[in-house]
C-alpha cells in the first residue's frame, strides 16, 4: 500500500539530513579532524546537531507510516509532520551554531517531542484524543 504523505516527509527529511551532512563534513574539513571532535566546538555542535535529528526523526517517521497505514486522516499526518519539520528545524538553528540560541533550540525540541508524542498516541489507538488535541 503507498504511503504519499509519510513519503513527501521522509523524502524532506533525508534531504534536509544531507545538509546536516555536509556541515559536519564542512567542519571536519575545516578543522582537519577525522575521528571524533578533536576537541572542536564547532565541529561538535554539528555532530550533536546532525546525531540528534538522526535520533528523534526515524521513529516519528516510522509512526507516521503507521498512523497513516491506519487510516488516520491526513490532516493529522500533515500536521504531525510539519510539527516535526518545524522542530527539526527550530533545533538545528538554535543548537548548531555557537553561541546557541536556546529559545529557538528548547521551541524545536518541543514540536519534536510533540510530533513523537501524537504519533505514539494515534498507534495506541488513541486518534479520537489526538484527534481532541489537535482540534
């Protein structure tokens, strides 16, 4: 069965996971290490960057599938998506440079965690209470 909504957001995602790429590449070039952070600031702020979109976005994705292999309303997959791009987002602006900006950083983290939760919801069988909250 196609999957067109989680697809146009995995397909979003792994784009935007290249350029978190690339800045770690970028960085490594730069400061001439190639194992580690060899104690570069910069360097580290982009692993953690690009570790930590790789940590949260592959299970919502996944969960996604799910909600809409389900049945649930693409709204709601729309939502939870852009919830998710907007947190990833947010995140790599407000953590990956030095120094941070911790609003833009804690607002990412935030919408992440908010997409992860929902789309844990909805695969509980919970829809009709995300349905509530994003209502």
């Amino acid at each position: 069965m196609p999957l067109p909504i989680t697809s146009i957001y995995a397909a979003l995602f792994a784009l935007f996971f290249v350029v978190l790429s690339f800045r770690v590449i970028g960085a490594r070039r730069a400061g001439r290490v190639a194992i580690g952070d060899g104690g570069n600031r910069e360097l580290l702020r982009r692993l953690r960057t690009h570790a930590n979109f790789a940590e949260y976005v592959p299970m919502t994705i996944v969960l996604m599938a799910l909600m809409e292999l389900s049945g649930s309303p693409a709204w709601q997959l729309h939502l939870v998506g852009g919830l998710l791009a907007a947190g990833r987002f947010l995140h790599a602006v407000g953590f990956g440079r030095e120094p941070e900006i911790m609003v833009l950083r804690v607002a990412g983290m935030v919408l992440t965690l908010s997409a992860l939760i929902l789309t844990a919801l909805a695969n509980l069988g919970l829809g009709s209470v995300v349905s509530h909250v994003l209502a």
